[in-house]
C-alpha cells in the first residue's frame, strides 16, 4: 500500500505562504521582462549590425556622396546607425558650405559636433534596456534567496511544535521554498549573459561608428 | 519603456518570451518524477544480543541417532554437536520472548557451537555438491526427530512466557499509571468520575519522548491539565528492567479516573 502525495510544481506554489508567492510572482514577472527585452535586443542589434555593413558597403563604393545623401534623407524611415550619423556630418557640412566665406576649420567643426550629437543618440538606442538586464542579473538570485530563506524559516517554525522532528515534515516546506530560488536563478542566468552578449555587441558597434566619424571627417575635409 | 524602433519587435519578442517560458514549465513538469510514495508498512526488528541457547541443549539429546546414519566421517566426527543446531535455532527465536533464568549452563558452551558451525559452514561451501544430499537426509531426519518435541515444548514456553511478560507489562502500566495518579490535583476534577484518555511517548531512560497527548477529554479543562501536569511531574517513570519489554511501553494509553479512589 502506498500513499500519493501530490508534489507538482502547482501544488508547491500553491502551498507556499503569501511573501513566498509574491517573490516568486516578481520574479515570474521580472523574467518574462527581461526575456522580452532579450528577443527585442537581438533583433535591433542584428538589424544595427546589418544595416552598418549595409551602408558601410555603399559608401565606400564611390558614389557620389550627394546622391548618397539624397538616397537616405527622402526615405520615408528616418535614417539609422551609421546612416544618420552621415546625414547628420552631411547635412551640416553643406549648410556650412552655401553659407559665403566660412572658415575650412569651422565648417569641419560643425559637422563633427554634428555627427558626435547623432552618434550619441545612436549609442543610447543601442544601450537601451541593458541596465534592465544587469540588474536582473545580479539582483533576481537574491530576491529567490529571500523567498526560500522566508520559506524555510516558516518550515522550521511549524517544526517546532513536534517534539519528534522527522524530515518529511519540513521537506515539502524546504521544497517549496526552493521554488523561488529556482525561479529567481532561472531569470538571472540568461540576464547575464545576455547582458554580456549584447554589451559587447554594442562595444563593436560603437568603435565601427567611430571610425567611420573620422573617416567621413578626413573625407569631409578633403572635399571643403 | 521601448524606444520607438523597436516598437516593430515587441509583439514578436513578446510571444517569444512566453514561449520560452512555457518551454521551461513544460519541461519542469515532464523531467520531474513530482509523484512521492511512501511505503507504509515499516518492518519491525528485534534485536537479540545473544541467541536463547535453551533448544542448543535440547537438540543434543536427540543428536546420537545421526551419528550411526549417517556414516561419512569428515563431517561427523568433526561436529557431533552443532550439526542439529541451525534448525531449531531459527525456530526458536520466533518462539521465545525471554531466556528463562533457569538454563544458565549452555552459555559457555555456545561460543564452541558457533565456532564448529562456522568451520562447518566453511567446509559445505567448499565440498558443498557431495554433501547436499546427505546433509538434506539428516536435516529431515532431525527434523522429525524434533517437530513433535518442539511442537509441545514451544507451545508451553510461548504460553509461559506470554504469561510472564503479560504480567509484567500489565505490572508496570499499573505502576506508570499509580505513579502519575499520585500527582493529580484531584481537586481540580470537581464530583463525578470523570474519564480521561492520554497517549504518552516513552524512551528507555523512562522519560517522555513528546507532550501527552489528550485522546478523551474529561470536559474540564483544569481537569485535563492538572493529569497533564501529572504526566510531566512524574517523570522518570518506571520501567522494567527487561529491555525488550520496552516495546510495549514506547506507545503508552493511559485512562485516568481521578476521583475513583
């Protein structure tokens, strides 16, 4: 003859006491945030990285930059990555050029404030939501840990009142508890390394964007 | 929260997420045994530091017809003692609770029965095949020898000793319960006769193992208390000497008619 007892994972939550249930159910909602996140960063991060090879190709193809620069400023999207930074310096650099007797050096000044301030806008689309992903890196295990130590704690207490302590007293307590650092791990893990994928997915892309800065700016002054 | 590019993504992206949580749940549900049994019945042991020698001494009275059998000379001759003891050993111990005190000759004896035996035991398994059968012959033989002695013999010991062991437990619950009775406020029970039930735990030493446990209340709460408190001031209660009457007394139930003397 053999007892059942029911340990699914449903029961385990359900069992479990309310600071427990509300760990958990941050975690739960912390972990679909960050794996939301995940999925949006690798399909910008994949496109930024497409489209940087993409126009890398195209400029130094040889073209004539004024038709280079008609092409992207009337497309219907607003240009991006490496794009908007040319035709930020571009747009700049002609401006200062229309304009009758301007300094080489103040025209090149301009057009470099130009891409800087383009750039940087770039460099924050790219950064976005990684603090997101660090924190749950590196807090999500310890909001586990607490839900488990509450849950444990509770497990003791209850054992207490029984003066012949046996293990299958507190082991669904412990099991239960448990489940929250599962979970809380469960969030971390792919955070972190998401968190260093895509932050040196960003590294590259930042040094491409800089280079090609003081590239189109050499270019930029030979033309002036 | 999302920055306007990446509003194209977030609807795929969010499925995803789902997905790859609901993989996980899936998983967790299917490589999990989440089903625990417990076997119920738990197997009770006894243990016996020494074996009941009675039977030892019993068996060699019977022993002279195995010789002349029996022929092989090896085996015989080497242990004219031990040979029947394995059987009536086994049985024995089912049947005897206690040794009685009278048969205090064989003890010395047993530890050169143990020793032949183990030496014989040793020799079977080397030339095991050729005795197989002749052991099996003399085995039966001893065994019929034996059942109808045996059969008599356990029955009067096992009622002896049941008898005994009876009236020694039964002794020391009286004892137990005179004790705690002697503690009880009974003025806390008020008129009437009142019946109370309690569950103790008892360990060796002859303390409790846990709290009483209150089975049938008197219907007063003071009453109940003032037992409990009795229980506990009790404390050791006596126990006999004989440990493996202990058995009988780890799951005590006591009833308590505090006002009926």
């Amino acid at each position: 003859m053999n007892v059942n007892s029911d340990m699914s994972i449903f029961t385990l939550i359900a069992g479990a006491s309310l600071p427990v249930q509300m760990v958990m159910l941050i975690l739960v909602i912390v972990s679909l945030f960050s794996w939301w996140y995940i999925f949006i960063k690798v399909a910008t991060l994949k496109r930024a990285e497409r489209d940087a090879e993409e126009f890398e190709k195209n400029f130094w193809m040889g073209g004539d930059l004024n038709k280079l620069y008609e092409g992207i400023a009337s497309g219907h999207r607003k240009p991006r990555g490496m794009a908007s930074i040319f035709e930020a310096g571009f747009k700049e650099f002609a401006r200062h050029r229309q304009q009758a007797r301007m300094e080489v050096s103040d025209v090149m000044e301009g057009a470099r404030r130009a891409m800087r301030a383009a750039y940087n806008r770039e460099m924050d689309d790219l950064d976005a939501h990684l603090p997101f992903l660090a924190s749950v890196g590196s807090v999500s295990p310890y909001i586990g840990l607490f839900g488990t130590v509450w849950g444990i704690m509770n497990a003791f207490r209850g054992l207490s009142n029984v003066a012949q302590a046996t293990l299958s007293q507190v082991a669904p307590g412990i099991a239960e508890a448990l489940v929250a650092t599962a979970i809380g791990l469960f969030a971390a893990i792919p955070a972190v390394i998401a968190y260093n994928r895509f932050a040196s997915s960003v590294d590259r892309l930042s040094v491409r964007y800089e280079s090609f800065m003081e590239e189109f700016t050499n270019i930029l002054q030979r033309k002036s | 929260m999302l920055r306007q590019h990446e509003n194209s993504e977030a609807f795929k992206a969010g499925a995803l997420s789902v997905a790859v949580h609901a993989l996980l749940l899936g998983a967790l549900l299917i490589s999990f045994n989440w089903k625990t049994t417990h076997p119920v019945s738990i197997a009770e042991v006894e243990l016996w530091d020494s074996l009941p020698v009675e039977k030892t001494q019993k068996s060699s009275s019977v022993k002279p017809p195995e010789p002349v059998v029996i022929p092989e000379p090896v085996k015989e001759s080497s242990k004219p003692e031990p040979a029947p003891t394995p059987l009536p050993k086994v049985q024995v111990d089912i049947v005897i609770k206690k040794k009685p005190p009278e048969k205090l000759k064989p003890p010395p004896k047993k530890p050169d029965a143990l020793a032949a035996l183990q030496k014989d035991l040793m020799q079977d398994a080397v030339q095991a095949p050729r005795k197989q059968v002749v052991d099996d012959a003399l085995k039966k033989l001893q065994q019929e020898a034996l059942t109808d002695e045996k059969a008599e013999e356990g029955a009067k010991n096992n009622a002896v000793k049941l008898a005994v062991s009876n009236g020694v437990v039964n002794e020391f619950k009286a004892r137990i319960q005179a004790k705690i009775r002697a503690n009880v406020n009974k003025s806390l029970c008020g008129d009437g006769n009142p019946e109370l039930k309690f569950e103790i735990g008892l360990m060796p030493t002859g303390e409790l193992s846990g709290n009483p446990r209150l089975t049938k209340s008197s219907g007063n709460v003071a009453c109940d208390d003032a037992v409990d408190r009795a229980i506990r001031a009790s404390v050791p209660l006596p126990l006999p000497e004989d440990k493996s009457l202990f058995t009988q007394f780890r799951n005590l139930k006591l009833t308590f008619y505090p006002n009926s003397d």
